[in-house]
C-alpha cells in the first residue's frame, strides 16, 4: 500500500523538477514526511491556520520538493502549481514561504532556526491551553548549528512533550554525531532510532508521546 | 502584562530578576530561556505565529548583532509581530568594554526591511511610544538608555515633534540628544525637530518644518543613519548635510559614559562647535 503512495508522490515530485533525479534531501525526507501527513497530523486543507491543526515545522528548508508534493497530494494546493517550482510566478521556491504556501507553518532554509520556531509554537500552545502536537524535521547536517543545540536543551528543560522533532540521518554533515539518539536523551528527551524508510517504525514512533518530556525520533536513511 | 493578555516576555537572563516580583501572576507568560539569544528571538517567533505579542530582551549587542539573522528571516522576512527592548545603548556599559557597547543597533537594523524603530527621550515617552505600536503588525525595536533627557514630550510613533522653529537651519535630534541639543543651539535661529521614531521616519514634517538648506542630525548612536531617509524626503531641495552621531571607530577607554562623550565631543559645548562650524563653512 504505501510503495504505491510513495510512487504517486514521487511522480508528484517529478512534476516540480523535471525529471526522476530528486536530490536526496527531498528524497530522504519522502516516507517519513508521508507518514505524518497521512495517518498522524491534524489538519483542515480548507482553513490550513485553523487553530485545531498540528503544526509541522521543515527546519532544514532544504529540499522541499517532498513535502509540497504531499501537500499538494493531500489538497493544500493545486497538483498543477508543482509544475512552477522555482519559476517567476511559483509560490513555491526552494525553501518554503510560509506566506505564499497553503500549509506551510514556517519560512525556513537558513539551517537552524525552524526547530526553535517549533520551540516557540509549542511555549505559546502551552499558555493557550491547547494540546497540539508540534513536529519539527531536521537533518544531520542541520545539526552542526549550535541554536540546534540550544533549542534542544531548551525543549527538554521545559519538558516540552506536545513536541516531537525528527532528525532525518542521511549522514551528510561532515561531522560524525555518533549515538544521536544518546545525545537527545542526555538533554532530557524520549528518544528512537528508526529506519527511515520503514512506514510500521514511522508510524510507530510519530504515534507516541511522552508525558511529560519532548520525543526525538533519529530516522536513519541508508 | 495585565493590559494585553497576548503579551509574552521572551527573556536570555538579562533582567529576569526584574519579573521576579510578577511571576506569580503572570508566570506563564514570563519565559527565561537561559543564555541563548539566537534561540531566543526564533522562539518568539514561534510564539507571534500563535497569534501572542512578543516582547524580547537583552542587553544590546546580544538581542540585536548576535541574533540579527533570526530578527532577518523568523520576523521581517516572514512579516511577524514582535517588539524588541534593548537596554545598554551604545556605551553605556563603558566598563565592560567594546563587546558590550552597541553603537551598531540602528544602522544594521535600519537595513531590514519593515523594521520599526523607536528612540525615545525618557522612560515616560517609551510608555507611550510602546502603547501606540507593540501591536500594530510589524517587528519594533525601542532602544532604550541610561541617558534620558529631563523634559518628557508628548510624541507619537513615526512622528516628528516641532519642539523649536528658526531660519539658519533644521536640526533633528534623536532621542535622549534632544537636551543637549537644545542647550547647545539655545541663542540660534534654528528649527530643532525631535525624532523618536527612526523608522518609518517622518519625513512630511522635516519637509513641512524645514526653512533652511541646511540640516543637521543629532543621533545617539553610530553618526549617519537618517542621511538616506532625510535626503529622500528633501530631494526636491538642495539641502547641505552634517551627521553628528558617535563616530565609526574602535574605543578603547572604560570608566564612565560621560567620559566618552567628553572624548568623542558629543556635550552640548561639542554639538554647538560641531553645528557652527558647519553653518560657516
């Protein structure tokens, strides 16, 4: 069943950029960007600032490619504005505007300040009463900024457990991290290593949530 | 905190003893973060897309040039609500050194596009100037200082204040130089306008005011900054131009603020040499 999602969305992909050669920050993000989108986050494609959504923050802004194929899957915006990607006129450029794109919770690319935005979405919810899940993606790469750190130490300090912030590990920073998993621990998180790809890990793992500390999720992409 | 329940204090340390005495009531809306200023100003983004009013402080240098990338792309570029209050203008904190200064503030946040920024003269003026545009749409920074001039004005955001009106020339004095400035010009023909809000800049009334080709900006900080904003709002006039503001170099004294404003020239006495020398030129 979701080989068969995952081919449409890839053809979705193919529409923005021409050809079957995604570049792999897009790629790495595909599967686990599905999962959420279809069986976890709450949304309203109609009113997409509603305020009874899930938000989902892409930190890394890179290679949104997948996540606007989902969102224009899923009716956010037409199938045919993929075909714009990066052109003149496009809403969508290759990081995401929050205010050009239906869906889009955070303007990000400058690698480092989506998951303090997260951060910050998650405080606010908590004074407004509301128990929204906030999800922020990562990369590895993305990791090698210190404000990555900061917000880390900050969300698991204020036991932020409506936040969830998933690390996609392509092992493209230059720096090894090694136990990743350790380190968001250490800083106080409920933390798991997954195989990216694999949609039951995915699920479980989106599906989870801790009491009271935020919950890291390291997907690995082989 | 009680007047706007959307209002959240978004802190990195600096100050947070100061809340001590309102937390229990509005402890929620209070967050110390810890030192991480970077990480501070996103998480106030974070917070105005819900829709709540942040309200961010540090000492200078810290909530304005260490996380001027994320005033750049989480507010201005992404057109958020949020108000930044500094404390510590230019040096102030003349005892800690160059690292602490922040002479800079004006000048790099002039550069962001639909970036607010108030001045203002006295704690009473910052009161007002607040209220009127904490929750009016756009990222407003109000640099706050130690120097504070002793007669409060009734000014207004964006607004220039006609405070004296005269034919030798237009002098604009920003802020808390408006008393030096009037000291220093007491005896002269001049028109002082007193400006609290440096973006957007009022320039209706300089052109309104103005009954010279002669203008001279009076600025608390590094010298220079209404000079594209004064020069686009007269540019159907000739008009000559002196900056008179804290000049581009390294300091490398401590002791107190007075001290520097004695070397650098920036009393009343070196204001009025600095202003006639530029009328006899």
């Amino acid at each position: 069943m979701a080989s068969t999602e995952i081919v449409r969305i890839e053809r979705l992909m193919t529409l923005a950029t021409g050809d079957e050669k995604h570049d792999e920050s897009a790629r790495s993000t595909l599967d686990v960007l599905w999962v959420l989108y279809d069986c976890i986050l709450r949304y309203d494609t109609e009113n997409p600032r509603s305020q009874e959504r899930d938000r989902f923050v892409l930190s890394k802004g890179h290679g949104p490619e997948a996540l606007y194929a989902i969102l224009a899957d899923k009716g956010f915006f037409s199938i045919s504005a993929l075909k714009t990607f990066m052109g003149w006129e496009s809403i969508l450029g290759s990081h995401p505007d929050r205010n050009q794109v239906p869906g889009v919770e955070a303007s990000t690319g400058s690698l480092g300040h989506g998951l303090s935005m997260a951060v910050g979405m998650a405080l606010a919810l908590r004074i407004k009463k509301s128990d929204r899940r906030v999800f922020a993606l990562i990369g590895d790469g993305e990791c090698n900024e210190g404000s990555i750190w900061e917000a880390i130490l900050l969300a698991g300090n204020r036991q932020l457990s409506t936040l969830t912030c998933i690390t996609i590990n392509n092992h493209s920073s230059s720096l090894d991290f090694g136990d990743l998993a350790a380190k968001f621990a250490a800083f106080g998180w409920v933390a798991t290593t997954i195989n990216g790809r694999d949609h039951d890990q995915i699920y479980e793992a989106l599906s989870r949530r801790d009491s009271t500390r935020p919950s890291a999720i390291v997907a690995e992409i082989k | 905190m009680a007047y706007d329940e959307r209002l959240v204090v978004v802190l990195a340390e600096i100050s947070n003893s100061l809340f001590n005495k309102n937390t229990s009531e509005f402890a929620e809306r209070i967050l110390n973060l810890g030192i991480m200023e970077q990480t501070m100003v996103s998480v106030a983004a974070g917070i105005a897309m819900e829709g709540l009013i942040p309200v961010v402080h540090s000492i200078t240098p810290f909530l304005v040039e260490r996380p001027f990338e994320q005033i750049k792309d989480d507010f201005c570029y992404q057109q958020l609500a949020g108000n930044f209050i500094s404390t510590g203008a230019s040096y102030d904190y003349s005892r800690e050194g160059m690292t602490h200064h922040g002479s800079g503030d004006v000048q790099i946040l002039r550069s962001l596009p639909g970036m607010q920024i108030v001045v203002p003269g006295t704690p009473g003026e910052f009161d007002a100037l607040f209220r009127e545009a904490y929750a009016n749409g756009s990222p407003t920074y109000y640099r706050l200082a130690v120097k504070s001039n002793p007669v409060e004005y009734p000014v207004h955001f964006a607004e220039l204040a006609v405070v004296k009106q005269g034919k030798q020339a237009t002098v604009i004095a920003v802020g808390p130089m408006l008393a030096s400035v009037l000291t220093a010009v007491e005896d002269m023909d001049v028109t002082v306008l007193y400006c609290t809000t440096v973006a957007p800049f009022d320039g209706g009334t300089l052109r309104a005011a103005s009954q010279s080709s002669n203008v001279i900006i009076v600025e608390p900080y590094y010298e220079g900054v209404l000079v594209p904003d004064i020069c686009a709002a007269m540019k159907q006039t000739p008009i000559r131009v002196e900056t008179i503001g804290i000049p581009h170099k390294v300091l490398t004294h401590y002791g107190k603020p007075e001290q520097h404003d004695d070397a650098l020239g920036f009393t009343p006495g070196g204001i009025r040499f600095r202003i006639e020398r530029f009328l006899n030129d």
